[in-house]
C-alpha cells in the first residue's frame, strides 16, 4: 500500500502493492501552499512514511490537542467558543519525511513540524486549499483510511 496526496487536484489515493487505485478522496493542504520549513504553515512535498497512528476507536470528531484527545466533541457551539483553534478531529496519521535536506532534520523535519492527515469539521471544504499545513479530510474518510493503513505506509506528496 501506499498514498499519494496531490496538491494539485487536491486528492488523496491509496493505492495498492499493484498501483491500483483502492480509494480516493478529496482533501484541503495549506493555504501558503507547498514547502517544507518550519513555521511556513505549508504543506511539504516528497516521499515520507506514516511514523504514528493516533486516536484508534476515538468517536467522530473527537477534538485532538497536541495528539491527545481533550474529552471535547466537536459542535459548532464548541467551534464558536474557540473561533480560532485549528480543529483536529477524529484520527491522527502523524508523517515523518524520508528525504534528508527537504523534509527530514534539520529546519525542514515534517515530523517536528507536526504534519498530520487528519479529520476537520463537517462544514470544512474538501478539494480546495484551506489548513495550516496538514493534510484535512472528511471525518468518515480518515476513519476509513486510518483502518486501511499501517505504521510505515508511504507517503508521496506531490504538486
């Protein structure tokens, strides 16, 4: 297995050992669009791994705050308290960067960055640009993708 994330179409594919497509489906990358720094609040490009799987069995949209579930559902009322808070929902797929100099160590590190696949809110736009970084999907989605992974899948991200 492995997924491949275009910016471009924003779209996520896992694909299988064969390189047939398994499932597909829209996501939202960052607004400041595709790099690798820290602190850019884009999403990087290249070849990385799933380094951790967090929130197995977690109910749909449970509220995650530095990979730990707060005990908060997501509402819109919640979502009005906290106008502000980037809403990571649901499921964590934590990336880790395989390419030394563009997205591992250094001021590149995607996983010191903190770069997910994760869920958002119901009302978030999917196939559009949108998050601060990570990669956004429909909660239903992620729980799907989350159950099709393991630790270690790779990961491409391209333009």
């Amino acid at each position: 297995m492995k997924i491949e994330i275009s910016i471009y179409k924003q779209t996520l594919k896992l694909l299988d050992n064969a390189g047939k497509v398994r499932v597909k489906y829209h996501v939202s990358t960052a607004t400041n669009g595709v790099g690798c720094e820290k602190n850019s609040g884009c999403t990087p490009l290249g070849a990385h791994i799933i380094r951790a799987k967090i929130g197995a069995g977690a109910a749909e949209n449970t509220v995650f705050v530095g990979r730990r579930a707060t005990g908060e559902v997501c509402t819109p009322e919640l979502m009005e308290e906290f106008p502000a808070r980037d809403w990571i929902l649901t499921r964590i797929l934590w990336l880790s960067g395989k390419e030394i100099g563009k997205n591992r160590l250094g001021n590149v590190d995607t996983m010191q960055r903190y770069i997910y696949i994760h869920g958002s809110p119901d009302g978030t736009k999917m196939g559009e640009i949108g998050s601060h970084g990570c990669v956004r999907m429909r909660n239903a989605d992620v729980v799907e993708l989350f159950d099709l992974v393991e630790v270690g899948t790779p990961v491409v991200i391209v333009e």
